[in-house]
C-alpha cells in the first residue's frame, strides 16, 4: 500500500510520506482550531445565523485558512514543493487557473 501511495504522489520514503501524513494533521486540527475565534471575530455565531449557514460560512472559511496554514506546516516539515503542487491541484479543480 505505501508503495502505491509513494509511486502516486511521485515520493521516495516512507519517512517522507510520515512527514507529509504529519503535516495534513497538524494542519487541518489548526485549521478548524483557528476558525472558531475567526468566525466570532467576523460575527459569524450561530446564535445570529440560521445553522445552515453558520455552517456553510465556517466550512468555507476552514477550507480558506486550511490552505494558509498548510504553505506554513509544510515550508516547517521541509516539503513546500509537494503541498506547493497540491495546492495548485486543488485551486485548479475549483477552477482557478494558475
């Protein structure tokens, strides 16, 4: 299995994909940490909002800061050039050219 996932992203160790594993944790915990006090900043609660809402507004800033946080984890690990490339991939998909 981890030589499929090393041959598919276009890695060569085991210690790289720990790596990699460790920075999408650090990551997306920091992340949906980060967006609480963020959305009570922009006054974003859900005792003003229809829950729905609230929710759609949380998620999407999440995704926002996760792609943030995610550039700064990844230069610390030493792996800027593949979650560079990831990024990349995913502004893509939503249908930003880069």
């Amino acid at each position: 299995m981890l030589e499929k996932i090393k041959k598919r992203w276009g890695i060569s160790s085991n210690f790289q994909i720990l790596k990699i594993f460790i920075v999408f944790g650090i990551t997306g915990s920091t992340a949906a940490w980060v967006s609480e006090p963020l959305c009570n900043f922009l006054g974003i609660t859900e005792s003003n909002l229809n829950l729905l809402i609230y929710w759609t507004f949380r998620i999407l800033l999440i995704t926002i800061v996760y792609q943030f946080i995610l550039i700064f984890v990844a230069f610390i690990f030493g792996e800027l050039n593949f979650f560079w490339n990831f990024i990349k991939k995913f502004l893509k998909r939503l249908g930003f050219k880069i």
